[in-house]
C-alpha cells in the first residue's frame, strides 16, 4: 500500500529534508493538488493519549509535549522544504490568534534536518506558536510511533492529551476549525 511504502521511505532517508522527497511525498498522497486524507477512521492513536516525547525548541530548550497537557493543542508536523505545510501554516497562524484566549494551543514541530533551516524561516515568516525541532537522533521514533507517513501531519488533542482527530494533507480553514471544535473549543469567533 501506499502508506507502508511512504513510510519505509521515511525510515530509508536518514536525513529528512530532502526537497525531492517532500516531492515525492506530496505527489504520491495526491497534495500537491491540495487533496487531504482524513485519518480518523485509519488512525490508532484516536481515542488514546498521545505519544509523549521531547523536542528543542528554537533556543535548545528541551520541551515535552506533555507539558501542554490542561490545555487543548494542535500538533502540526511540518518542514519548510514541504509546501502543503507552507500554506497551512498561516492558516494555523489566523486560527491561532483568534482561539488563543480560549487556551488553544499550537505545537508546530518541525521535522527539518536542521533547526537553522527553521529558524531561517521564521525570521521571514513569524510564527506565535510554539514551534519545535525534532534532533535528528528522535525523528525516526516520533515518526513511527504518531504513524506518520506524509507531511503535514495534524493531530488534535484535548486537554487530557487524548488524541481527538488525526489529519494528513492540506486542509482548508472550515476543516481544521472542525476538528478543533472537538476539542472543546467555541471556533465562531474564529470563522
């Protein structure tokens, strides 16, 4: 299937952040046209918590994701060298600032080979979330253990850290203020 078969490439190259495989993975998922694959009914993380694991964040502060656990989250697994990711995440950005008031937060975490590369990006494209690298040396285990096979990856979780929704692909606005009003989150002010 094409799932095991992304994934297997995902393990193969070492190194994530090669722009040719965000290519090919936003060809092989049918991205690129701005489709997306809805992944609750497939998803096995649905219904548990989630995964806890620990990233840097742009200063090299370590940050587990537990610690935003009392608050709703959506946590979105991006690269730069992705473009579905790179219109999602302003989408994300106007979401966020007008949901922010009501706890909602947003993990935005990065699976780039370098966190220069996203700290680059962020100098021209400020984000008020928080945003997270992977080191490189957590990529793989992360990546197998949330079943990520293609990027964006979102995953919608409510304040006790239990997965909601679990999201692959660009998706438009109305979509992701779906999945976060299953949260718990009043998303009119945000329509």
């Amino acid at each position: 299937m094409i799932g095991s078969r992304l994934r297997r490439q995902f393990r193969s190259a070492e190194v994530i952040g090669r722009p040719a495989l965000a290519l090919l993975i936003c060809a092989m998922l049918g991205l690129a046209a701005g489709t997306a694959l809805p992944r609750d009914e497939e998803s096995k993380l649905v219904g548990k918590v989630a995964p806890d694991f620990t990233a840097k964040d742009l200063k090299g502060k370590d940050v587990k994701l537990s610690s935003f656990k009392g608050s709703p989250v959506v946590l979105d697994f991006w690269a730069t060298w992705c473009p579905p990711c790179l219109v999602e995440l302003p989408r994300l950005k106007k979401i966020y600032e007008k949901l922010k008031t009501q706890g909602l937060k947003v993990v935005a975490v990065s699976v780039d080979q370098s966190p220069a590369a996203v700290t680059e990006f962020l100098k021209k494209n400020p984000l008020p979330f928080t945003v997270l690298h992977l080191p490189r040396a957590s990529v793989r285990k992360v990546v197998d253990g949330y079943g990520i096979e293609g990027i964006p990856t979102v995953l919608y979780l409510d304040k006790k850290g239990i997965v909601k929704a679990h999201t692959v692909g660009l998706h438009e606005k109305a979509d992701i203020l779906k999945e976060i009003a299953k949260l718990g989150v009043d998303v009119s002010s945000a329509k």
